[in-house]
C-alpha cells in the first residue's frame, strides 16, 4: 500500500516536527490534537520555520507554500480514515497511548500502520491492545525532529514484516536512518542517554560542580553538542523522569533509580524550557 496521507496525533514539540519532516517530503499530513488551539500552536511553529527558511533563502517561497498546504489541522480521529499510516505522538502515558491505539485500529482501514513515537514503552503492549497488532510499530524520531537524523524502528513481538519494512522505506523517503531496535525498555538511544543525563543529575545534587560546569565538562571533555543538563531541559525534566521510571521498573533493576533531585524538580513543575525554568532558566 502506498503511504500518501499521514496523521499526526500529538502537536507538541516532537509532533509538530514530526509533522513538519512528513510535509517537507510531500506528504498529506493530518495534524491532530485535542484541542484546536494545540494544533493551530503546532502548525504556526512549522510556519514560523518556514517563513525564516524563506527569508533565509534556505527554501523557496513556492515550496514553502506546498509544504503549508500539505498540513491539514485536526480534532478528530476519524480524519485518519483515508490515511495509510498513522504516527502517534502523544503524551507519554501507557493508559492514554493504549486508548489511542485501541480506538485508532477501530477507525483506520484494515491495512493502516499504526506507529507510535514511545520514547521506552512497550510496543508489543501497545500492540497487544488493538485488534491487528502485526499493524503496530515504533517509529521513534528525536528532537528537534527536523535535524536529528535517526529514526529507532522498533518492532513488537507481533509487528510483521511488511510493516517494517514500509516504515524504513518512509524513514529514507524522509531523509533519515533508520535503526532495528528489539522492542526492550528504552530502545537504545535512551536507555543509554537517559541514564547519562540522570547521572549528571546526581553530581549536581551530590555537588560535584555547578550545572554549568557539568555541562562544559562534558561538551569540551566528551565532545557532545549540549551539556546534558541543558540536554534534560531540552527533553523536558517530565520526560527524563518517566524514561528512567520505565528502565527502573522494566529491568527490575536498581542501577536506574531516578536522581532525587530529577524528582524534585518534576514535583515543583520546573520541566526545563518548557516552563522557563529547569536546571537553567530561560
Ligand atoms: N526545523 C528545521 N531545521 C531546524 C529546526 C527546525 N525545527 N531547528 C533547528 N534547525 C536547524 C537550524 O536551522 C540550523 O541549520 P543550519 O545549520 O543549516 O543553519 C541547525 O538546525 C542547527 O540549529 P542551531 O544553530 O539553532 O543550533 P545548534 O547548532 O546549537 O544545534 C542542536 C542545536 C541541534 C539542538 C544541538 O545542540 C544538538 O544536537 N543537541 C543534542 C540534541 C539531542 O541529543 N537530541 C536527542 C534528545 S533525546 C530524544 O529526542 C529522544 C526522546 O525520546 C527523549
């Protein structure tokens, strides 16, 4: 089957660059949120790009205008109907992902690819909760979405063939790698860099040094592009939080304990950027 139409569910940070990617490709993407006001947010983010691209020279205004039109706002599932696949990007919430998906294989056509963006849930639980499960794959970006250049596909104990392989064809199609993950808690990328960031978390609550040392400490002596506590505000403390509670409890293993002082955080609602304060303010 050929994917021309796409929905997007979830029009925050990853979502809308999700969506942005798929649209720049040429793709019909249905950019769906709860409310009108999450989506037009989403939408008006990928605009805002575009517009700088233009001015910019990096794009013309012609492409610019069809990658708009390619951006479709939605409220309703029901949309993804004539969609050949559908990427899930939602909150990262087990109950709230399991009622998505439950309700989206009821509504897409029997041969819709139901992908979801989990950060480190179980996809063959995910799966498990729709009525097609060999439909069901993770398809995992990373943020920012535009630059960042792999795709972690991730298959559930019952994803089949075709549909893995229809997820890499569409990765390659829109400019990234992809990699075959084992459906594990974590995947790969974050089961090694959450616990990294966590780790710097725990220096700074131990008083190791200060965030900022910590951060030039690991871009000069380790070559990386962001410190990672600049890294965790990026990402969001939340969700820094939830992966590490997801290794902690997947593996049974005391090793990813989450850093009190990650906790701390979370419990005062400092989240990183997108709340203007995290272990930096903004
Ligand atoms: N759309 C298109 N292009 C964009 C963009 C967007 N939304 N946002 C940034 N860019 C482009 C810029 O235009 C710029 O392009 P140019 O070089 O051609 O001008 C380029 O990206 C670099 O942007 P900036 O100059 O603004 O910023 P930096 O050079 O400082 O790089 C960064 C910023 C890419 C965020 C870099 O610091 C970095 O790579 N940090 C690490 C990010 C990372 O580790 N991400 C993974 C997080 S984990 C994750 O996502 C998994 C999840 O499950 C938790």
């Amino acid at each position: 089957m050929k994917i021309e139409k796409i929905m997007v569910i979830g029009s925050g940070q990853m979502g809308s660059g999700i969506a942005q990617v798929l649209a720049e490709a040429g793709y019909t993407v249905y950019v769906n949120d709860i409310k009108e006001e999450f989506v037009e947010k989403g939408i008006a983010k990928i605009h805002a790009w575009l517009d700088k691209a233009v001015a910019r020279g990096r794009r013309t205004q012609e492409v610019a205008d069809q990658v708009r039109n390619n951006l479709i706002p939605s409220t309703d599932y029901q949309d993804a109907k004539d969609a050949q696949l559908v990427i899930e990007a939602a909150t990262e919430n087990r109950d709230i992902k399991l009622q998505i998906f439950k309700q989206l294989a009821e509504i897409t056509s029997e041969g819709t690819i139901l992908a979801t963006n989990t950060s480190s849930l179980s996809i063959t639980e995910i799966a498990a909760a729709t009525s097609r499960p060999e439909k069901v794959i993770g398809m995992h970006f990373f943020n920012p979405v535009p630059v960042m250049k792999l795709v972690e596909i991730n298959r559930g104990i019952q994803t089949d063939d075709a549909t893995a392989e229809a997820i890499k064809e569409l990765s390659e199609k829109i400019g990234k790698t992809s990699i075959d993950i084992k459906d594990s808690p974590g995947f790969a990328v974050n089961r090694i860099l959450i616990p990294m960031i966590n780790e710097a978390i725990f220096a700074l609550g131990e008083g190791v040094a200060t965030a900022e040392e910590i951060d030039e400490a690991m871009k000069l002596g380790a070559n990386h592009p962001m410190g990672p506590l600049a890294l965790a505000d990026y990402i969001g403390l939340d969700t820094c939080l939830a992966i590490m509670l997801v290794l902690y409890n997947g593996f049974n293993d005391s090793k990813y304990r989450p850093a009190p002082l990650l906790k701390k955080y979370v419990e005062a609602g400092w989240l990183g950027k997108k709340t203007n304060r995290g272990f930096y303010s903004y």
